[in-house]
C-alpha cells in the first residue's frame, strides 16, 4: 500500500527519547530537547566567560570583540530602559537572560540542532516566571484594596460576579505567552523539515533563503515579543508607585 | 492498516485543515495594523521606531488566534490523537 509522506519515516519533527532514569518512581527520559539545551547553554557559558575575560581586562580602546560585547549590553539595556522607565534597572538582568537564552534557542536551528524552543516544555517554565514576576510585583506594589478592585473590575468591586472571567484572563497570560513562542518555533521547523523531507533531491541552496525567514526573523521576532509583553505586564503590574 | 485507521487518518486530514482557515483572521487583523502603521509614518516619520515597534507587538498578539488553529492542525496531523 503507498504510504503519505507524513507517515513515512523521512518526515521526523518529534521529540525523541534517548535515555529513560526513574526519578522518584517516575520513568522519566532524557530526550533530543536536553541535548539541544545543553549544548545552546554550553555556547552561552563559552560566549559569557570570553565576554568576562575581555571585559575584566577591558582596554581603554575597545578591540572588536569587546565592541561586540559592549554593544549587545547596551542594545540590551536600551531595550528594557525603553519600556520599564524607572523600574529598568531591577529587571534588565532578568529581560537579558531570557532574551539571549530565547535568541540563541530559536536560532539555533541553523546549527542543525532541533531549537529547544520548539518544546512545550521549554517555553512553559519561561511562561510562569513571567507570570510569577507579574503577580509577585502586584502583591508587592498595590494595595489589596486595588487589587481586588481590578479582579471585579467592569463591575463594582462589591459583586464579585466578574472575578472568575478575570481569574481565567490571568492564568491565560502564561499558556498564551509560551504557546506564541512554541506554535511560532515549532511551525518554522516543521517547514523546514518538509522542505528537507520532501524535496530532498533538489533541496541544494535556495533553503537558505527560507532558514533566513522562518529561523532568523521569525526567532528573532518572538524573542522579541516575548521579552515586550513580559515587560509590559510587570510594569503594569508595578504600577506607578515604584 | 486496516480500513478504520485510514478512515480516522483522513478524517484528521480534512479537520487540520479545516483548523487552519484559522488563519484568515490574524493575516486580516495584521493587515490592518500594517496599513495604519505606515498611515502613521506616513504622517510622522520621525516615530518610526516606535511605531513598528507597536505594530510588531500588536501583531504577534493578534497572531496568537491563528496559531491556535496552526497548533490543532499540527497534533491532528503529527501526533494524531484519534488513532490513540
């Protein structure tokens, strides 16, 4: 019987087991995404000690690696000033961590690996620190008084009829932000797979045009986004005091 | 394979892309946002930067929708719950 190219083995976009351990009388596995992981770490671990080697000896004119290291802190930084005002100088560290982590996961299809990004369960824990950031800095900066007042908010805060539509259009903040990197991700590299699996004979230079869209400016963009929104919603949550 | 997996494997086919005329939605929504950000550097070219970096954000949430659908086709099509 002819078999479709989807259920053919050729096509492959999952993640795979590689190594199954019990944890705790759970079968748990190390599959394709840790690999993936470990390697995009091991790349930022190189990149950050170099960058602290040049920086700490830092000369008074900057050769070309420090320049590169100088001006991706201050590009950084510019970022996050541009959009959390006064309150920058607490969470740039945090925005700059995920955004290279995320940048460098998104591209790093082009080195072949599978993006770890590509995984649900990559881009949910980033979903929930923003989510924890959020409400952590609701609690911190706002009266409860507020609080409440903006869970029942279209209505009075005296009938609480609207709490659980609010309650419901809280916990979808972190499933959104993690499924738009995710669906974003995984649709590049399900492209990309197709055009490798399906056109592999004529597949010789023209896919690097696509791996400029769909991992260069795609990646790129979602990181972007997903660093905007989480700064929007803790400045919102933050709120004016600070 | 016998006769119902092929039944249940077509039948995923025809609901993934049914799933993805998800899609029309967000290219319209961007579609507008594209059209009044350039109306906008249009008028003040000087908040250029601004005012794609608003449009990009707007957009990638407007996007959200049709990914949703993109994310349905997908499992129907590679993980294939039915046939479980």
């Amino acid at each position: 019987m002819m078999q479709g190219i989807l259920l053919s083995n050729d096509i492959d976009v999952m993640v795979h087991g590689l190594f199954k351990y019990n944890f705790l009388g759970h079968e748990a596995w190390i599959t394709t995404t840790h690999v993936c992981l470990l390697l995009v770490m091991l790349i930022l671990i190189g990149f950050s000690i170099a960058a602290g080697q040049v920086i700490k000896k830092g000369a008074e004119v900057p050769g070309t690696f420090q320049n590169i290291v100088e001006l991706i802190v201050e590009k950084l930084d510019g970022i996050v000033e541009g959009s959390m005002g006064k309150s920058a100088v607490k969470y740039r560290n945090y925005i700059s961590t995920i955004f290279i982590f995320i940048l460098v996961s998104n591209i790093s299809g082009l080195l072949g690996l599978r993006p770890p990004t590509a995984d649900y369960g990559v881009t949910f824990p980033l979903g929930v620190l923003t989510f924890i950031l959020i409400h952590y800095n609701q609690i911190k900066y706002q009266k409860p008084k507020d609080i409440w007042t903006s869970m029942c908010s279209p209505l009075p805060p005296w009938l609480p009829l609207w709490l659980p539509i609010n309650i419901i259009s809280e916990l979808a903040v972190p499933v959104s932000l993690s499924l738009r990197l995710f669906a974003n991700v995984l649709s590049g590299t399900i492209m990309m797979t197709l055009v490798y699996g399906i056109l592999k004979w004529i597949a010789l230079i023209w896919p690097a045009a696509l791996h400029v869209y769909f991992d260069l400016f795609s990646g790129v963009i979602q990181t972007y986004v997903f660093c905007m929104l989480t700064m929007t919603f803790v400045s919102g949550a933050i709120g004016d005091e600070a | 394979m016998n006769f119902d997996e092929n039944f249940i494997l077509g039948c995923s086919a025809i609901g993934a892309g049914l799933a993805v005329i998800a899609g029309i939605g967000p290219g319209v929504g961007q579609g507008i946002a594209a059209g009044h950000a350039a109306a906008a550097v249009g008028r003040n070219p000087g908040a250029k930067s601004d005012i794609t970096t608003t449009m990009i954000t707007g957009q990638a949430v407007a996007e959200t929708t049709g990914l949703y659908g993109l994310l349905v086709a997908i499992l129907l099509l590679f993980v294939k719950p039915l046939l479980w």
